[in-house]
C-alpha cells in the first residue's frame, strides 16, 4: 500500500522558529529522555563527553562551545 501526500495532513509552519527558542526546546526534549533512562546525570555526562555543567546548560537551552572556538 502506498502513501500519498494527502494522507500526512502536516501543519503548515507559521514562522521559523529563533535560535533560542530551538535551543530550549532541543535542551527539553533531552531533559525528558534523560528522566525516562533514569541513570543519574553524573553517569550520562562523560559518556557524551560533557561534564555535568555543560549537560545542564544544553538542557537549560544554552549552547556549549566547542573546542573549535576555545583554540
């Protein structure tokens, strides 16, 4: 059975979204899968190569610099 467009029914964007407001959600939607693991953060962490602080600001909607702009 094949699917056609019509079928998707997408809610046409209204605008595109800012920077900030991406970043927040991203750091949301992280947050909850985190919760649902249920591992502690100081175990998650260093296995994203993050500390603890920069797992907390990317849930808190901020952006991490990467090694890139610190050389």
């Amino acid at each position: 059975m094949s699917m056609n467009r019509s079928s998707l029914h997408l809610a046409p964007r209204r605008s595109t979204p800012s920077p900030l407001v991406c970043a927040r959600l991203l750091g949301q939607h992280i947050r909850a899968a985190r919760r649902r693991d249920g591992r502690p953060l100081e175990e998650l962490a260093p296995g994203a190569g993050l500390t603890v602080a920069q797992w907390e600001g990317i849930e808190a909607g901020q952006s991490p610099c990467a090694w890139e702009c610190t050389a």
